[in-house]
C-alpha cells in the first residue's frame, strides 16, 4: 500500500527549513542530531516539524515492506510485554518503548499524543469511550500512539486501558491500521462533556477557547490530519494533539519496566531474534 499523505510540496518546503537551520535530514530518528537539537532548544515546538516531515515524506514499496515487518515485530512485543505485566494506562510510556526500537531499526516515526474517541457497535448499546486532551486529573497525555509508514496509527496499549460494561471485548489488542479514514475532530472529542457546558453556557465557541487556551494543540491539529480506523464495527478516532516521545535513548528508558524488564532488554532479547538480527541473549 502507497503512502498516502506523502506531500512533495511540503516535505520540500521542511527540507528547505532544516536545510537553512544546518539540520541534515537524511537518516531516520535525525531529531537526536546535535544540530536538531540545539533548534529544539530554541523552539520547543520544532519536533513537530519532524512528526510533520514523516507524515510528508515519500517511501518506496521496499522500504515500506521492510519497515512493515519490523514495526509489527516492535509493536506486538511491546503489547505482549505490557499485557503480561498487567499494567493499565501505560500507552505513553510503551509508546515511547516503540518509538525508540524504531529509531534503532532505522523506521521512519514519531510519537504522538492523541485524543481517542471510540464508537462501540450500535447493537451493542454501549456509549462511546473517550480519551480527552482537556479532563479532570492530571495525565502526561490522553494517549499515545505511533505514527510510522506504512502505518497510520501504531496503538499498542489500546486494549490495556481502564473500561468497563463490556467495552473491552470490543476494543482490538493492537493497532496496525495500514489504512485510515479521514476525520474531522469535534469539541466532544477533546474535552469533556462538563467544560463543553460550562462553555456554552458562557457563550463561547470551543476554537476560540482552543487557541486562547493552548494555541500549540490548534496547530498541532491543523497540521496532523485526526484519522479514524475499524474493528469490526467498531470504530476508533484518533487526533493529534502534540508530538511526544522519550527524552531518553533506548538504553536510558528505564522509569517502567514490564515485569521488571528494561526496554533495551526486551529490544534485545525478543525483538532483535525475531527479526533475525541477533541470537537470544539471556537476562
């Protein structure tokens, strides 16, 4: 399957940009370079940039099936390991797990933090789930997928959240959605159901509140299409509110451990065989 949000214009127009910032642009995961970084520090909201030139990026049919392959491996891992540790809620730190096993396999991603709404089956009676930017509590994200062609949403942790009336039987274990729907984020999606009221009730319109309140997620939806994929029927919509990931290399991740395994672990000891790049090592 092509890639089809590759945009020639626009992944010119960031070469150009990273070109005049002395960025070199050519290998996957050049958001660690020094020179990326020190425009980074200049501009907190310059990794979006590169969430943006992934996204824009033309790939060929071998580096697509190649990368296929080795980030169903990563992903599939990761859930496994997730699963067995029995954890709930951990969709940012696997997240982060995946994207950095990507970097290392030299795959084309970035982490995005996402609003998730899903739509249950209408015979199944249940209301829709939400996963909202803007709710009661503190949280480093709503959730947290990967974005890496040829897939348009990599969610792992989707099943491994907090449900409950039977929704989590309806919800798939993972994510490779290889192919989207086009989407268009509502109010409902982002806030909760209290704030909308509490909006209206002042007379307000939710975009204006949006850019009053954090101008970085209005761009960040603007520029990152919301896209939608389905499970049987149900369906999942996803909306990129802010580009995410670990600070940390892989080697450095080391705040959750599955059952008490690092991430360099598990990259070693059952990513790397499966892919046929190294023997098993033991613990």
């Amino acid at each position: 399957m092509p890639w089809v949000l590759s945009n020639e214009q626009t992944q010119r127009d960031l070469e150009r940009r990273f070109a005049r910032d002395g960025v070199s642009f050519t290998d996957a995961g050049f958001c660690d370079s020094p020179e990326f970084l020190k425009q980074e520090r200049r501009d907190a909201r310059y990794l979006e940039l590169y969430a943006r030139y992934v996204e824009a990026r033309t790939y060929d049919e071998a580096y697509l099936a190649d990368a296929a392959r080795k980030i169903a491996v990563v992903a599939d891992t990761v859930r496994a390991a997730v699963q067995v540790d029995g954890r709930l809620g951990a969709c940012v730190d696997a997240s982060g797990m995946i994207g950095r096993m990507l970097d290392k396999l030299g795959v084309w991603n970035y982490v995005a933090k996402a609003t998730l709404t899903i739509d249950f089956p209408e015979t199944s009676g249940l209301s829709p789930r939400y996963f909202w930017a803007f709710d009661h509590g503190q949280f480093a994200a709503p959730h947290a997928v990967v974005i890496a062609p040829p897939y348009y949403v990599v969610d792992a942790t989707v099943k491994y959240q907090p449900y409950d009336a039977g929704r989590d039987t309806l919800v798939p274990s993972i994510v490779l959605a290889d192919t989207f729907q086009g989407a268009q984020w509502r109010p409902e999606d982002l806030a909760n159901h209290d704030l909308l009221q509490e909006i209206r009730r002042r007379r307000h319109r939710f975009n204006e509140f949006l850019l009053r309140q954090n101008p970085g997620m209005a761009s960040v939806l603007e520029q990152l299409p919301s896209r939608a994929v389905m499970h049987g029927q149900t369906r999942l919509k996803y909306a990129v509110v802010a580009v995410g990931g670990t600070v940390e290399p892989l080697e450095g991740i080391t705040g959750y451990k599955p059952s008490g395994r690092t991430a360099l672990t598990i990259f070693e000891q059952d990513v790397l065989p499966k892919l046929g790049l190294l023997e098993s090592r033991s613990a």
